[in-house]
C-alpha cells in the first residue's frame, strides 16, 4: 500500500486521524441510537429519524445559502432531486432507525455494510458495468457471511428492514452520480434535504412533538450527539477524507468499524459478540473489502 500523501504538505496522522473519526462517528451511531431508542430514554425512531433529517438540512443549506450558490432547479431535475431525497434520505433514515430498534447494532453494522455490494450489483444489472472475478468472489463472501448471520434463515423484521436501508441506499448512490456531477454535491445536498426533510414532516414532526417534551436530559444529550457527531460531523470529514486516501486506506479503516461497534455495545449495552456473528463479521467484511478494491470494468453511464 503507498503512503498517503499531501499536494499541500499536511502530515499524514491528520488523513489518518479524519479516517479514524469518521468511523468511530459512524460505529458510534448504531450504539448511541440503539441506547437512545432503549426503555432508559424512549426516542423513537421516526422522531429521531425526523431530527437527523431536519438537523442535517439546516447545515447543508445554511452553508449552500452562506456561499451564495442558490440555484433553482429545473422541474426535471427537481423530480429527480426529490426521488434520491426519497431513496437516500428519508427511505434510509426511517428504515435503518426502525430496523435498529428491533435488531442488534453489530447486525445493522453488517447489514449496512452490504451497500457496495448492492450497489455493485445494481450497476451490474442495469448494464453500467460488467463484474470482475475479484468483485464475484467479494459478493459471494459477503452474501455467504450475511447468510451466517442471519442463521440460514429468512431474515427477521429488524434486519429486514435494515437491509431495505441499504438497498434504497445503494439505488441513490448509482442515480445520484449524474446530478451530483452536474449540479454540484453541496447544491444536490441541500436539495434533497431539504425535499427529504418536507417529506417526512407528516410522519416524524408527530412523534417529536408527543415525545420530546417527556425526554429526559440524557435523552436529549444522545440526540444532539447522534445529530452533531455520526450525521453531520463524520459525514463531513469523511468526504473530505476520500478525496485524499487511497481505496486501500479506506477500507482498512472501514474495517475497524464492526470492532467499534462491537465494543460500544459491550460497553454501554452489555452486548456480547457470539462466535455467529464473529464469523459473519470476518467474511462479510472481508468480501465487502474485495469489493470496494476492485477495479471497475466498463464505463458507467451517467444517470
């Protein structure tokens, strides 16, 4: 693996530093919710989902309007905006934070994980891209580690629902490609936070009304956070952290995700990790990582 390097001559821990918050942020999320919507504080999930959405679209487009970079889309794009508003945001907000509730974090850190599978798959499919043996062999592993999980079974609601997340997810990031380029990703953004955030107003502004009033200070506290650090904060270093590493460096810290994960919940939930999910977790992850390493074959289309 080549070391990271700089244009501007940056060290190199503070790459490494962002990669490492931005999964502790995002690890962090599927322990925090999962304590924020437990009996101790009673969050629920629609509610929180509701306040991630309404929160991150203040940000994005205080800064969007700061910059001076309105633009008023077309009605062609402005459908189009409002189908990844859908997909990406309150689809994968909703279904993530009510599948949570009902399944354990480590298994929604695995379930989420299959996005670039999807994704993958999906690009596949719809003839953008043809699949490499390397990307063959990661979905095999991972669906086989999925499959682990899961018992053989047919999956149980909360991981279905979990699994809905990643696929509405991964339909986002194949059609957001075109309009991001286009339009900018701060503009798109904005957009679709905004759409997402009236979307689900008739759905999550009940909840907040009838149950924020009743939250406790450290209910309160878990929501700030989970606004503040795994939404708005990782999301933004992030971002800022591909455009300089390697697809070797990301996955490598994508990796100590499941680890964070597994050890907040021990932590703070008193969640142990079986030998089930140990297993699932080594081969999900191991072909999740084939996958995000494999050079694309074929030229997408933009969408």
């Amino acid at each position: 693996m080549k070391p990271i390097s700089f244009p501007n001559g940056s060290p190199q821990w503070v790459l490494h530093g962002a990669l490492l918050f931005g999964q502790l942020g995002f690890g962090s999320l599927h322990v925090e919710a999962k304590l924020a919507m437990g009996v101790d504080y009673g969050v629920t999930p629609f509610a929180l989902a509701m306040l991630r959405i309404a929160g991150s679209a203040a940000v994005f487009i205080t800064i969007y309007l700061a910059m001076g970079a309105f633009r008023m889309p077309s009605w062609r794009d402005f459908g189009a905006l409002t189908v990844l508003a859908v997909l990406g945001i309150a689809n994968n907000q909703a279904l993530y934070l009510a599948g949570l509730n009902i399944t354990s974090p480590i298994s929604a850190t695995l379930l989420v994980a299959m996005i670039p599978v999807f994704t993958l798959l999906i690009v596949t499919l719809t003839g953008r891209a043809r699949l490499t043996l390397r990307q063959v062999s990661g979905t095999a592993i991972a669906l086989f580690g999925i499959a682990i999980l899961l018992g053989f079974t047919l999956p149980r609601l909360g991981d279905t629902l979990v699994l809905f997340n990643a696929l509405s997810y991964a339909l986002y990031v194949v059609y957001s490609k075109g309009i991001i380029e286009r339009m900018g990703t701060l503009t798109v953004m904005a957009w679709i936070f905004g759409i997402a955030t009236v979307i689900f107003l008739p759905i999550g502004a009940p909840e907040v009304v009838a149950n924020a009033p009743g939250w406790s200070a450290g209910a309160m506290g878990l929501v700030a956070y989970i606004i503040l650090v795994p939404t708005i904060l990782a999301y933004a270093i992030n971002a800022w952290a591909l455009r300089h590493a390697n697809p070797g460096h990301v996955t490598v810290y994508m990796f100590l995700q499941p680890a964070i994960v597994a050890l907040l919940a021990w932590i703070q939930l008193e969640q142990t990790l079986s030998m089930q999910v140990l297993y699932a977790a080594i081969l999900t992850m191991t072909g999740v990582g084939l996958v995000l390493t494999a050079k694309q074959q074929g030229k997408e289309n933009s969408a």
